[in-house]
C-alpha cells in the first residue's frame, strides 16, 4: 500500500527534475537582468532603485549584482559550479528580502524567497546527474 502511496516510482525523474529546475531558475535570472546589461539607462534605474531602498554605493552594487546574477544564472543552468552559483544565489536573494521586501507581504516576498531557497537547495544538492559538475568530479 505505501508503495501508491508514496509515489516512490517518481523518484526516477528526480535528477531530470533538478535540471529542469536549474535550467528554468538560470533562465529566469538572465532574463531578469540581461535589460540592465544591454542598456545604461536601465542600470542607471536599477542604480536608483537600490539608492531609494537603503543600499549605499548603488553605483557599484547595481552592477556587481546584475552580472553576480547573470553569471549565476548561466553556471545554474549549466550545472556548473553548481553550489557555488546556489550559494551566490541564496546570499543576493537573501539581502534583496532584508533591504528590499522586509516591510512587504508573504505573496510580495514570494519571488525573492523562492529565489533563496532554490539557490539553499542547489548549493545543498549540488547540479545532479546531468550537470556539468559531473565532469569536473
């Protein structure tokens, strides 16, 4: 009975699973910042956001966080580097909730939050079979 239950046969598609996720979250974070990449006005933006949110020397953490972000996200989508790019991840994630969202409520923190959890568990797990990572073990 705990055999249906349990649902253990999904087990098989955990490491397709982890690379799904990988691959989605890295996307997400390129996508996310690629506009303050490609444009100087829009890192100017994220700049002022960051200063009207508390953050001191925004002129050099807008730009630190974007491209700690976009390098981030292609290392999680590759699986490689994995808990390093997670831990990275987990930290930026964890700062945007103090500074940013701190005041706000769960369903505004939500995106942030997922963020920093799903960097915790790829810095915990590590990339899985169809990482990278594989090849640098």
């Amino acid at each position: 009975m705990t055999r249906y239950l349990l649902l253990p046969f999904l087990s098989r598609g955990e490491d397709a699973a982890l690379l799904a996720l990988r691959v989605g979250t890295g996307a997400f974070l390129v996508d996310g910042v690629w506009d303050n990449i490609a444009s100087a006005a829009r890192m100017a933006e994220f700049a002022a956001f960051l200063r009207a949110n508390g953050f001191a020397g925004a002129d050099v953490w807008a730009p630190f966080s974007v491209w700690t972000q976009f390098a981030a996200g292609v290392l999680l989508a590759l699986g490689l580097l994995t808990r390093w790019a997670g831990l990275v991840i987990a930290i930026t994630f964890a700062v945007a909730l103090w500074m940013v969202h701190w005041d706000q409520s769960l369903r505004d923190w939500w995106p942030a939050l997922a963020l920093l959890l799903i960097g915790a568990y790829c810095a915990a797990r590590g990339g899985g079979r169809y990482a990278l990572d594989t090849l640098l073990r």
